[in-house]
C-alpha cells in the first residue's frame, strides 16, 4: 500500500479507538454505551469496506493504465522494429543486385 492508504487507514483506526474509548468512559447506562459501541463498530466496518473498495478500484486503475503504457509502448517497438526491418532489406536487395551484376561481369570475362 502507498502512503495515503497507510495514512488513511491510520486515521480510521484512530477514529475508531478514539470514539470507543470516549464511549466507554462516557456516563451511560451499561446498555446504552453496549448500543453505542456496537452502532460504532458497524459504521467502522462499513467505514472500511468502503476503504478497502476505493484501495481496490484505484489499484485496478493504475493496473489499467500501466497496461496501457506498456500495450503502446510495445506498439511503438513493434512499428519501429518493422520499419527497420524494411531498411534492412532494402539494402540486402541492393547489394544483391549488385552482387548479381558483378557475377555477370565476372561470367562473360
């Protein structure tokens, strides 16, 4: 995880542990501070959930792009090597020509 995730998960955390402590040290009947800490507890984990779906989506995402930085890059390669491979046969054809007429000179000699 990067550091906003740590952070945020630090945070939550934090959150949580305050508001169960300020819970059980409030002046409540025992069953009301029970209530109180298992409504807290739920929207925690609710809180979380919805963490752990971001972290998951923006994972996805930056998987998503770095795929297509790479599928592009591959593409430029592939394009680039195919060029090349065109200029390299341009000059092997060239110099067979070449290699031919000095083949027919040699010949007729």
């Amino acid at each position: 995880m990067d550091n906003n995730s740590n952070t945020l998960l630090g945070i939550l955390a934090g959150t949580a542990i305050g508001a169960t402590l300020g819970i059980l040290f409030a002046p409540d009947r025992g069953v009301n501070t029970r209530q109180k800490i298992a409504d807290q507890a739920l929207a925690t984990k609710d809180s979380l959930k919805e963490t752990a779906y971001e972290l998951r989506d923006r994972a996805a995402d930056t998987v998503a792009n770095k795929r297509e930085t790479l599928d592009s890059q591959i593409e430029y390669i592939v394009s680039d090597v195919s060029h090349k491979t065109e200029d390299v046969i341009t000059t092997l054809e060239k110099k067979l020509a070449d290699l031919k007429n000095k083949n027919k000179k040699l010949q007729k000699s």
